[in-house]
C-alpha cells in the first residue's frame, strides 16, 4: 500500500502545481478601506519625495550617507564612532517594528511599506489604465497598452530610483550628478541605471512575490503575532457553512449573485470569491491567517460590498483579533505591550542622555610609524604619532593642540587647526621634549585639545633613553 502523503494542489500562492508562476491581476475592490488607505499612501509618497529636500538645521530630516559614513536623523549627525548610539538606535527600531507589529499586525506592510504602497496606488493603477481593469475589459489601447505601460513605468522607476537614492547621497550630490555627463560620473551613472532597473524589475515582473518570498519582515510574522493582534480576518462563525443559497438577485446589484439569505442551514458567506479575486497577494483569507496576508484590506471592502448588496451586516471579513473574531473578548495586557515599550523606553532614554553628554569633537591619538623615539641634533627626544579630531557639532570649530605636563615640552606640526563639521583632521605630529625629562625610558605627559566650548587632556606615554644624572 502506498504511503505517499497527497502533494498540496499549490505551495505557493503565485506558483501553480506545475511549478509556473501565476500571474496575479487582483481585481480593485472600491470602499472606505481602500479610500483611507489611499489618503495615507499618497500622503507617504509625498512626505517620501520631499523628505530628502527639507532641512532641519541645515541638514535633511533624514540621510544615511554611506559614502561620508554620516548618517543623519532629524538634524544630528552621528558617525560610525558613535557606535553605541547607532546600536541603541537598531535596537530601538527593531523593538518598536515588534511592539507595532504585536498590536496591530502587519499595517505597516498594507499602509506604508514602499512596496506595496507604490505597487498598488502608482503601479498597478497605471497598468489598468493602460491594459484594463479584470473583470471591466481590456482598455482602450489595445496592443500597445503594453508597451505605452512600460514606458510610464520606466518614468516612474527613474525617478523613484533617484528619490530613493537621495537618502543616501543627499539631493546635492544627486543633482550634481543629474546635472553633469555620465562620462564625468561613470560609477554613479551605473548605480542609478542598475538601481532603475531594479525598481522596473521589482514592480513589473516581481511584484508580489517581493512580500511572499524576499522579504524578512513577512517571515517573521509567526513569531511576532498573537492572538490579540490586529490582523485582516475572516468571521468563520458567521461565514460558514458558506454557499450559494439560491437564485435571488438583489434590486440594483450590478454583479451576477444568486443569492438567498434566508436559508438557515448556510452562513452569511455565499462562496462569490471577490474576496479572493481581489487580493493582491493571490490567497483566500477564508482559510485562516497567512504569511501572505499584507492587511492590505481589499478583501474586505469587496466582502462589505457583497454584504451590502444582499443585505447582510458589514465585516464578515474585518479588522479584528483572532481572539474577537473567535468570539472571546479583547485582551489589552499582555507580556509583550508592556515589556516591548517598556524596553523601548529606556532605550530611547539611554540615547537622549548619551546625545546630551556628548562630546562635540572625538580625539584619538596613536604612536606614529618607524622608531618610538629619536634623539634630535639639539638633544632633544622626539616621539612620532598619530593625531585625529573629528568634529561633531553642527558648525565645526578651531581647536588647538598643546603639550602639558613637560617643562620644555612642545609639539611640532600643526597645532591650530580648523575642522567643517562633521569632517575629520588627521596629521602627523611629533611631541618634543627635553631628555633629562625621562628617567625610566617612559614619560606620561598630556596632550591637551581645546576649542569653542571642547577641552580634552588625553594620557600618552612617551618612549625615550633612560637619562643619568651628570651622562647621558
Ligand atoms: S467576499 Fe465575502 S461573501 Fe464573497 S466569498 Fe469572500 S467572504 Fe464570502
Ligand atoms: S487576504 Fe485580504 S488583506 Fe490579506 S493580502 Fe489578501 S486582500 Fe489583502
């Protein structure tokens, strides 16, 4: 007897059995959801492209300038010295994707991930104005919708490409290189085409199958939800057993529903799948909770049409907990609601009182290259090393660089010296001072760094010959 276990008709929502991609042309589902969903989408696209060209104190709110390793946030500056402000800062994030996700599911994926909000109100809106909406024909164009698509599509991945870029090259990097020849920026020119491609790539071909199959955050999603979580479901308890009851069609409903509701034996579900035709990720949301769920809510402004068309409550498919939907009541307190802002909290403390004690400039001083210490034709010792200020304020400033602790001692090079904001000084310097001053071959000394409102001594141990008193 065999005991082969059945395959599943479809792994993957996008895959058919015979492992082909399935092309998914979700049908739009008109409604409140969808209104709100839109006033927020295009509300972040043009947050999105005007973020990067607003200045708070002269800096843009937001920049993570990988090519100068500064990376901005609301007007401060922190560099990769600063690295435990840059991990709290992680770790923050990470805590408050899990708090938010932990209380209401995966809204960041329907109403603000770039991804879907770009898919789905500019992407997929134009290739039904081009090549028909499902269900409503094929649109006016015909046989060049296609390529008329494409071209608006390569338009719009251009300049997303170049508005993405900009947070991490800032706008006046972007538009020196916009405004000058490709030979003149070759590497630049080829990342902007290689990042267009992409953005054409992901949202003409990819699409949906970056939220099923690419992305972490989707992933993660067993772990971070709950049963108090809100998410996108269906009301079994109301919907099932579902079916079609009938042949009544109600007064004025433009779709094909064969309808009786007055039959006792079936729930309120009459089996139309709008709910499932209109997902943009391909599945039935009547069959429980899915990682491929995005809370988009289109299945339930195509579900409360079909209520409203046979009469019937809203929200058999809502926005609710699993707990509400199975009946049971809400339950606010749970461990994670409190530990998450509570750690979030202190995180976020930590960093304010790091930001405020911060040192407007860092220092850092190493021995030089080559011989620990010389003995110059005047006698003197001399000990090469390693001098760096980096400014960390927001104007930049003069700092000056003395000897202290060595009677006769001084320092040769560049003492004085003015540092922009944000950039860094690093020179070769040489500390000198007179022999009899060393007695044991090491001799500490400070190295002092003053400018506006920064004064730092730093310990540094120099090498010498050992000095006799009456020899050498
Ligand atoms: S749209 Fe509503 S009624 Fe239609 S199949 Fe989906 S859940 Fe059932
Ligand atoms: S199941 Fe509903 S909420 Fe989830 S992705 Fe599909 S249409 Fe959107």
């Amino acid at each position: 007897m065999s005991t082969t276990a059945a395959q599943p008709e479809r792994v993957l929502s996008t895959l058919n059995a015979d492992g082909t991609r399935r092309w998914l042309k979700p049908r739009p589902s008109k409604g409140r959801w969808l209104n709100r969903r839109r006033m927020v989408g295009y509300g972040l696209i043009a947050l999105f492209v005007a973020l990067p060209h607003l200045r708070i104190g002269g800096k843009p709110p937001l920049l993570l300038n990988i090519l100068e390793r500064e990376f901005t946030f609301f007007g401060t500056t922190l560099y990769p010295t600063d690295t435990l402000l840059l991990a709290l800062l992680l770790i923050t994030v990470a805590l408050s994707i899990f708090f938010f996700t932990a209380m209401f599911g995966r809204v960041w994926c329907g109403w603000g991930c770039p991804q879907t909000v770009y898919l789905e109100l500019v992407f997929r809106p134009v290739e039904r104005f081009f090549q028909g909406t499902p269900g409503k024909g094929k649109g006016r164009f015909g046989a060049a919708g296609g390529l008329l698509k494409m071209l608006v599509y390569l338009v719009l991945a251009f300049g997303l490409a170049h508005t993405f870029l900009s947070y991490f090259v800032g706008t006046d990097n972007l538009r020196h290189w916009i405004l000058g020849s490709p030979l003149n920026h070759p590497i630049a020119f080829l990342v902007m085409a290689a990042v267009t491609g992409a953005m054409l790539f992901d949202f003409g071909f990819f699409r949906e199958q970056t939220c099923i199959v690419a992305c972490p955050y989707g992933r993660f999603q067993s772990v971070m939800l709950d049963r108090d979580s809100l998410i996108v479901g269906y009301d079994r308890r109301r919907g099932e057993p579902r079916g079609k009851k009938g042949q009544r069609v109600k007064p004025g409903s433009d779709v094909s529903l064969k309808v009786v509701q007055e039959s006792d034996e079936l729930g309120d579900c009459i089996d139309c799948t709008m709910c499932v035709q209109t997902c943009p990720t391909g599945i039935d949301i009547r069959d429980g909770l899915q990682m491929e769920c995005v809370n988009c809510t289109q299945c339930i402004d195509a579900c409360d049409a079909i209520m409203d068309k046979i009469g019937r409550p809203r929200g058999l498919i809502r926005y609710a907990s699993q707990r509400t939907i199975d009946g049971e009541g809400r339950n606010w307190l749970r461990p994670r609601v409190i530990v998450y802002p509570v750690a979030i909290t202190i995180l976020v403390s930590i960093m304010v009182v790091l930001l405020v004690i911060r040192a407007p400039a860092l220092v850092t001083i190493t021995r030089g290259p080559g011989n620990p210490f010389t003995v110059l034709e005047s006698g003197m010792v001399a000990n090469p090393i390693k001098f760096k200020i980096q400014d960390r304020s927001e104007h930049g400033g003069e700092y000056s660089i003395v000897l202290e602790g060595v009677d006769g001692g001084r320092i040769d090079g560049l003492t004085n010296v003015r540092v922009k904001p944000g950039e860094t000084f690093a020179e070769p310097l040489t500390l000198v001072v007179p022999p009899e001053a060393f007695t044991t071959g090491r001799l500490p000394v400070t190295i002092r760094v003053r400018g506006e409102g920064f004064d730092k001594s730093s310990e540094y141990t120099m090498r010498g010959p050992v000095h006799r008193a009456g020899g050498s």
